[in-house]
C-alpha cells in the first residue's frame, strides 16, 4: 500500500485583536471615530488594511502612536506598494507582535503601589501575570506588575491613581498555533509575481480539487522577494525529513537580511505571520 | 493510514448524543470560523464543520482541535480511531432506550460534511 504520511507546518499566527472600516485621515493614519483603540492597541502593532490596493495584498502599516479614535502609522512592506493612511471606509484588521493585552479598565482608588479596580474584574482569571507591563493610560507612564490578586495589582512604582485608565500586557506576541498542509504540495510560488506583492505566498497541492493554501505575512520596508517563499519551501522539505510520528513542523522563523530597517522594527525580527488559509 | 476522531454530537432526537466519526486524513487546514464553530478542509476539497453548543473565542477551538488531530496521527497506524470529546464536554451515562448514545453535557451541536 502507498499512502503519504500525514505532515504540517506550524506557523505562530497572530491573532486578530480588532477590525473595522476606517474614516477618513488627515495623514499617515487610521481613524476610526467609532473605535477606542486605547483599551486593545499599544505601539508597533500592525495594521493590514485589506481593501486598498487589494491586486497588491492590501496595505500594510505599524503603529507609531495610539489615541482612542486615532492611530498614527508608518507604512511597511513593498516600497512600492506603500499606503498614506488607511482611507474612509477601508476595512482593516490589526495585530499585536509584541504585546498581548490582558486586562483594560480604570482604577477606582488610590492606593500606594497598588493598581485597584473593584468594577467587576478579575486580574488572576484574565492572565496577568508578575512581570507584565501596567500601562497608566491617563498617566501615561509604564510599569510592572509585581502582584496578582482579584481585584489589586502590585505595581514597581507608584503611578496608578483613582480613575485612571490602564491596560495591562504581556510582553509577548499575541498569537496562536496554526497549521497547513505540507504533504501533497505541488508547487509554492508568490502570489501575483511581478506586481510587488511580495506578502502572500501561496501554496499549490497535487490534488486538483484542491483549493490552495495562502500565507500572508507581514515585514518591513525592504526584503527580498522570495525570501519568504524560499523559507516556506525549506519549511516542506523538513516537514517531510522528520519521522513520521513527528506530524507538524514548527516554522523556525525568518530574519530579513536585505532590510536597512532590520534593527529598528519590532527588534529584528522582520516577518510576522497575518493569516494562513 | 486511515484515521479518524471520534466526537459525542446530539442524535437525531437532540437530547441524547453518539459518536461520529470524521476523517483526519488529507487535511489541508483547519480554520476556526466563528466562536462556535471549527472547519476542517481537506486537500481533495471537502469540508467537516463542527460546531458547538457554547462560545468559544478563538483561537481555544482551533488549538483544541488540532492538538486532537496532531495526536491521533501521531498515534500508530492500528490506532485508527481517537477519542475527541470536544471543548466543554462532560460525559454522562449510557441511556438504555437508546443504544450507543449517552445523556453527555455539551456534546457538539451538529457535524456537517460538504
């Protein structure tokens, strides 16, 4: 009997953390007046407005600074497909590479070195944990949680006052296992090569039922063309190296050595995966 | 090899529930769709949805299912069916009116294949 073995590649795939349709702009920004961006969004997460230039992948755009109805944004990806903000009624999604949000709301007492609110919260059941960021948002200033209880947290310095609004995070990407296919495949190849959308490739199976696989990443301003593709390639022929019982094959990540910018966004670490379908 | 997950989902009467069984072979992808429901897409263009009786935001239903799909495959191939009880599931008794089905809490709503 000939049969394939059963193989998969395991992506970390960032979770959708808001979508919506944006207003119009007055620069390089998203606004969305029916937004409060403050209470899931902190800098350097990404925004990928699907509607603009869609023959291209979108646009693609990382947050600079966050205000409740306004995100200012710096745009990445393919310099030639860059946007200028994300225009009125383009819908977008965005996503936390560097952060995961566990806990918003405002303080209801003052209390030294102590983050308190009694509104109903529950900071064990949401996650926090000692070592996460508390974000004073009315404050603006940042510091760590040192304690967890229901309702209180211990914060390193004193910064929380009565009514001020807080987001806790943890310094970790907001993400997910999400697995393809890796047996079966045909063909894997950039999607629409040749019109600078270098941020989907997409995957071809033997089967011709089959639809497709489609993986779409996020980096900055500068990369090769088929770095991506090249990985994901490599990526398969490992999978199927691995002995049978070994079923998904973790991707081991891809650093950009073609991007000037490979030091400064989101700490090197240049491709971020949006969506595997 | 030939594998399968073997899922409580409610009967025909919706009340009591069996086991189905559905394929894990030449899956493709498995995509959470709503918070109620995981779609299970197969190479040669088939799809099982499942969907549950209480919400879940993903990705919990997405990891539970592919932890349970990476297992069984993982599993010998005489291992050929793999008990899954899905997210929220407690198993009840054994209903005597009623062969093979069980009085379980939250079994899945339904499985559909198209």
């Amino acid at each position: 009997m000939l049969s394939n073995m059963e193989k998969f590649i395991n992506f970390k795939q960032l979770r959708v953390v808001k979508t919506g349709a944006a207003d119009t702009p007055t620069g390089v920004q998203l606004k969305d007046a029916t937004a409060d961006f403050t209470t899931q969004v902190l800098p350097n997460a990404i925004v990928w407005d699907r509607t603009t230039n869609p023959t291209k992948g979108g646009e693609m755009y990382i947050v600079d600074t966050v205000t409740a109805t306004e995100l200012a944004l710096t745009p990445i990806g393919p310099v030639s497909s860059q946007g200028t903000g994300v225009p009125n009624l383009a819908t977008y999604n965005i996503y936390m590479p560097e952060y995961t949000v566990r806990q918003y709301g405002r303080a209801t007492a003052t209390e030294a070195n102590f983050l308190v609110d009694a509104t109903g919260v529950d900071f064990i059941a949401a996650g926090v944990k000692v070592g996460d960021s508390a974000y004073d948002i009315t404050g603006a200033q940042t510091t760590t949680v040192t304690s967890v209880s229901v309702t209180k947290l211990g914060v390193a310095d004193d910064i929380f006052v009565n009514n001020d609004y807080f987001l806790i995070s943890a310094n970790a990407a907001d993400d997910h296992d999400k697995m393809i296919r890796s047996a079966d495949v045909s063909l894997i190849e950039n999607n629409l090569v040749g019109s600078n959308n270098n941020n989907q490739v997409n995957i071809t199976y033997t089967s011709v039922n089959a639809s497709g696989g489609e993986v779409v990443y996020a980096y900055s301003a500068e990369a090769r063309d088929e770095d991506m593709r090249n990985a994901l390639q490599d990526a398969v022929v490992a999978s199927l190296e691995t002995p049978w019982s070994a079923v998904a094959y973790d991707f081991p990540g891809l650093l950009n050595p073609a991007s000037g910018t490979n030091a400064t966004w989101l700490g090197g670490k240049d491709f971020f995966f949006l969506r595997i379908q | 090899m030939e594998k399968f997950l073997s899922i409580p989902v409610l009967d025909s009467n919706g009340t009591n529930s069996q086991n189905q069984l559905v394929s894990i072979t030449g899956i493709k992808i498995i995509t959470q769709t709503t918070d109620t429901a995981v779609r299970i897409d197969y190479v040669d263009g088939k799809q099982t949805l499942l969907t549950w009786p209480a919400a879940y935001s993903a990705p919990i239903l997405l990891e539970s299912v592919e932890t349970a799909v990476k297992k069984a495959l993982a599993s010998g191939w005489t291992n050929v069916v793999e008990q899954y009880n899905p997210k929220g599931f407690v198993a009840g008794t054994a209903v005597e009116e009623e062969p093979g089905s069980a009085a379980n809490t939250n079994p899945l709503t339904t499985i559909a294949i198209t």
